[in-house]
C-alpha cells in the first residue's frame, strides 16, 4: 500500500490535482502550495485508486458506519464509489436547504441514531468537515470518523478532535511533499518554502490564526485534548500504546531511577511500579549490570503495566548510534521500549536507531524514541531556534512513525497532538539542587508548560516512604492533567 500510496501522490501532481507557486487562498493569505482535487474526475483510474485506498483505509480501521456522506461539492463522486463499492447506503447533504418541498437538508434515508462516516478531499482548517458534521448531528445521525485524502497539516485534524470527530488522512502534506522530494519532481527549497508557511499558519477552530510567536498553552489545542484522542492521532505505535496505558491507568508519572545497584532499582520498580506510565533508567550508572537484571525488570515492567525508557541521550552519527542502540554490553534496543535521543546530528539519528532494531532479540515488542528539544538544567547551550529544528525533526519526515514524543520544557516547543511531552525537573518543592537542575511543581509542568509526563526522579527517590511519595506525584500529576482538559 505504501507503494500505491507513492504512485498515487506523484500521479497527483502530475494531473495538476496540487500545485507549488503563491496562490491567493480563501482565508486571505497567499500559500506556496495549492490543491484543486476537482480535476481528479475527469481521471478515472485516478478515482478509482482514491476510491479504493479509503475503503481500504476503512476496512483496516474498522469504520463500521451505517452510511457513508460527502462533504460537498468535491468529495460527492468519492463518496458515491465508496457507498457502492462498500454496499453501504449514502447520505447527501444539501449546502442550502431546498426553498419548497420538504426543506430537507439531508437526502436519503436515516434513522435519529445511525451512525455516519464523512469523506473529504482536503482538509485545512476542517471548517468544512464540521459544517457537515453539525448538519448530519441536527439530523440526529451520530459521526464518530472522517476519511480525507488530504490533510494540509495546519490544525484541521486538531480542530475536528475537539469536536470529538477523529480524522483518518490518505496523505498529509508532509508525505507528499517528502514523496515528490525522493522522486526528484521538486527541489528542497520548494520542501522548505511550503513548511515554513505550514508552520507559520496554523488555523484555530473558529478559524483565526495561531500566532507562532505566542503558542502559548491557552491557545495550544493539543493541551486540551484528551490522552484517549491523541492515541488515534500519533503516528507513531509507541505513542499510541504510551497514550493508552496513561489513560486506562490514570498516571503520567515517570520515575527516573538513577540508582547504582540492580536491587536498588529492582526493589522500587516493585514499589512504585503501579503508580508510573514509565520508568526511566540510566543503564550506564547500574554498577552491577547483567542480563538477568534486564530481565527481572521486563518482568515487573509486564506484571505493573509500565514502560521502560533508557535515557541514554544518543547523539551520535547514524551508524555509531545504531551500535550503542543494538550492541555492545547493554543491548538497549532488546529492552527498553523508549530511549531519548539528541537532535543535534539531525534526521540521521532516527534513521540510525532504526538501524539498531534490526537484530534486537525484542520480542516483537515495538520501540520509539523522545528527542530532546530542550532541557531542565541552567546554562544550557539548546537556544529556540535549536528548539525548533528539533521539533521539527519529531514532525516531519519519513520516520517520525519512529518518534513518540519530545522532551521539553514548554508547550510552544512542539503542536502535533499525536506527540508525547515528556517534561523532567519536577518537584513539590521547586527548587533548585547543587548542579544546576531547576524544579518545577507537577501543575506547574502540566498546567503551565504543557507536559504530558512529568519526570520525577529524586523527588520520590529521597523520601522516607518512596510508595507514599510515588502515590503523591502521581495523584498530583494526574489531577493537573484532567483540569487542564476540562477547562
Ligand atoms: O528529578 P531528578 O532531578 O532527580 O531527575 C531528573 C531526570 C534525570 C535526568 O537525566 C533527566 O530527568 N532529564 C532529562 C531527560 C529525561 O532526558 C532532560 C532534562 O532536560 N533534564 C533532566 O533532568 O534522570
């Protein structure tokens, strides 16, 4: 499908079907990039394979809707192959409603309570998605999903969840500009020229712009969403599972167990184990490293329900990096399903740890990795345009299916919902230690600088009762998290 997926985007281009140049847009400023998929019509090989690759879409994710609805005008002829092709009745909705007869807004036949799945070409704001959605809701008809082929990757998808609408895309904009890139049909400049515009227009729900220079966490949607609703938006399968376990948990603590002694680390693992999504190691500092070592912990990682991060911070060239990820003494890539590493040697890094995968003894388990756009310490050299091309390198590209999240310190670092922020430095009391790490409180973190996780190392490790304060963290934690979303 991946191959059929490459073809159909070049094909795309090539019919015209999307455009590089500056073109006058209907929100009112000018965009590198444009998209007229009306043309698709008079191509019907081209509407077949479109038609073809949403029912696929469906039937791998179980859209099990009772009818299938356009949203007009061009997404109408898609539909209608999907409805035929699928044998599943269609609805029509009406833009203006008829001035005589029944006024109806929706054609066809429905009952209040039927449930309804959307197709649509391309997808900016989602505006028009919605409008749809609202008119089918007034009908009574239930819409859970939307099939696009297209998604401009400029807040639509964000603004669609929050009307608790998940939207499935064919292609999003980064794929096809990443596609024609490796076919040679455009140069890196037009690549970089329609990613500044992406990042720089990101359109809000009730469609004004998101200002980049003041992504704060008031106006930051991905903050507002629910942990349950960005699984079905991450791309990567670690997030999803790490988005999962938080919510059917109920914590987004992260130990960090920077202890020296394999029991040490054994025996809190057995004691905070039900209290944490994940527990982070620094394998390097274990004095009495072995192999059943690395065992027992898999085994209580299984038995409480946790992940298991090595925050080795890779940060090397490709191929030295997929040797540190996969071989040597440790053999991280056999047993942790999360590590972190560097942006600063660039995209080659996530192609390096893929690299590593590929002997590990892991049990088919899967594996993905946090970037670091930012750190806790003071002094640090990692400036806002470092931060930003880090981001960058966890949204796109082909392999941010490998990256489940991003360590940083603030909700402006990144806005892809389907990422994790995972924010370390927290305490109760914030404070600072003798080494220069800064401490914030857990709603500090969650509240005010957009972490998902918050890590928490010797907050927890230097009390008397580690369960008491590990029960503490993570009420705390969580508490911040579920009002942060109901606000
Ligand atoms: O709560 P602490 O200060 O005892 O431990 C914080 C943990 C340590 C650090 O290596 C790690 O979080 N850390 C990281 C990570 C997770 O990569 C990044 C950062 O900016 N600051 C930081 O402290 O294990």
């Amino acid at each position: 499908m991946a191959d059929e997926r490459k073809a159909l985007a070049i094909k795309l281009y090539e019919i015209n079907a999307f455009k590089f140049g500056d073109f006058k847009m209907k929100v009112g400023i000018n965009s590198p990039v444009y998209f007229d998929l009306r043309v698709i019509v008079s191509y019907p090989e081209v509407m077949k394979t479109v038609s073809d690759l949403i029912a696929a879409h469906i039937k791998e994710h179980q859209l099990t809707a009772k009818h299938v609805c356009g949203v007009p005008y061009t997404a109408l002829p898609l539909a209608t192959l999907v409805s035929v092709q699928q044998g599943t009745p269609m609805l029509v909705r009406r833009k203006e409603a008829k001035d005589y007869g029944t006024k109806k807004l929706i054609e066809g036949l429905y009952n209040a309570g039927d449930t309804c799945l959307i197709v649509e070409d391309v997808v900016t704001s989602g505006s028009s998605v919605l409008d749809t959605v609202r008119d089918l809701q007034k009908e009574g008809i239930v819409v859970t999903d939307a099939v696009v082929v297209v998604d401009r990757e400029q807040g639509g998808a964000v603004n669609i969840a929050n009307k608790q609408v998940r939207m499935h895309s064919l292609f999003t904009l980064s794929f096809l500009l990443n596609t024609l890139l490796d076919a040679g049909k455009i140069q890196r400049d037009t690549v970089e020229a329609v990613a500044k515009y992406i990042a720089a227009s990101q359109i809000k729900g009730d469609g004004s712009f998101v200002n980049p220079q003041r992504k704060v966490a008031s106006e930051f949607s991905r903050t507002k969403l629910s942990f349950e609703h960005r699984a079905t938006l991450a791309k990567s399968e670690l997030a999803k599972q790490l988005f999962h376990l938080m919510a059917s948990k109920k914590t987004n603590l992260c130990l960090a167990a920077d202890l020296t002694k394999s029991e040490e680390i054994l025996n809190i693992a057995e004691i905070c184990g039900p209290y944490i999504c994940v527990l982070k190691t620094h394998i390097d500092i274990v004095e009495d490293f072995d192999e059943a070592f690395i065992q027992k912990l898999r085994s209580l990682a299984d038995k409480h329900n946790f992940l298991i991060m090595e925050d080795r911070k890779f940060a090397d060239i490709g191929n030295t990096v997929s040797l540190q990820y996969g071989k040597g003494v440790y053999k991280i890539a056999n047993w942790a399903d999360l590590v972190t590493a560097h942006a600063l040697s660039g995209r080659s890094i996530l192609q390096g740890l893929k690299a590593g995968l590929a002997d590990s003894a892991s049990d088919g388990r899967k594996h993905g990795v946090f970037l670091l756009a930012e750190l806790s310490n003071s002094g640090s050299l990692i400036d806002a345009k470092y931060s930003e091309a880090a981001s960058k390198i966890a949204t796109e590209g082909a392999d941010i299916d490998f990256v489940a999240g991003v360590v940083c310190q603030s909700a402006s670092c990144f806005h892809f919902p389907g990422l994790v922020q995972l924010t370390p430095g927290v305490k109760i009391d914030d404070t600072v230690d003798q080494l220069g790490q800064q401490y914030q409180t857990p709603e500090h973190v969650v509240q005010e600088r957009g972490a998902d996780i918050g890590v928490v190392g010797r907050g927890i490790l230097q009390t008397k009762c580690v369960e008491k304060a590990a029960a503490l963290y993570r009420d705390r934690l969580w508490a911040a998290y579920t009002d942060r979303i109901a606000k």
